[in-house]
C-alpha cells in the first residue's frame, strides 16, 4: 500500500517541471499587431516598404527595426522584442518612428 507522502515526494518532481515549463511557454513575447494602440501611434509596419511616406516624414528606407537600438535580436532571429513597444515582438524587416541607430 503506498501512503500519501510517498505519492507525494514520488509527484512532486514532475510537478515541478510541468509547472516550469507552463511558465517558460507563458513568458514568451507576443508579436506586436499593426492594430495595437501602440503599433499605431508609432506608425508601426511589419514591413517597412508599406509605411506611409507622406505621414511620416521620418522615414528613410533603410532604416527598419533589424538595425534600431531598440530590437533585442540575440542573432538573425526575423521577429525579436522591441524596448520601444514594451519588448512585444517585431518584424526584422518592421519599422516606426521610435527608429534610433544602433550603436
């Protein structure tokens, strides 16, 4: 007959790596939506070659997140957090006018 501590201490482990992997899959970054209040008011394009020139005066063709400051990419990842939305994930190949040059 197996008592409740020994089921206990025999669960326990595998609990525990059931409840970190839930919080590791939860903890990933969502993509930033061009709809998002943010991704608006910054004028946020998954692809740079679709944002509106005449709206945003600032934008140079060459600049897009892969090169800004603020695109966390550990390597050639094409989605990666972005400081300037809250670390959501953005489009390599994305851009807005929080655009700064990466140092």
């Amino acid at each position: 007959m197996t008592s409740r501590r020994t089921f206990l201490f025999a669960a326990l482990p595998s609990a525990a790596l059931a409840a970190a992997g839930a919080r590791s899959a939860s903890a990933q970054a969502a993509k930033l939506e061009e709809s998002d209040r943010t991704a608006v008011s910054l004028g946020y394009k998954h692809d740079a070659t679709k944002v509106d020139k005449a709206k945003f005066p600032t934008f140079v063709a060459a600049r897009n997140c892969a090169n800004c400051q603020s695109f966390a990419a550990k390597g050639n990842e094409e989605w990666a957090p972005c400081a300037a939305v809250g670390n959501k994930l953005v489009n390599a190949k994305g851009w807005c006018v929080a655009w700064v040059k990466k140092a």
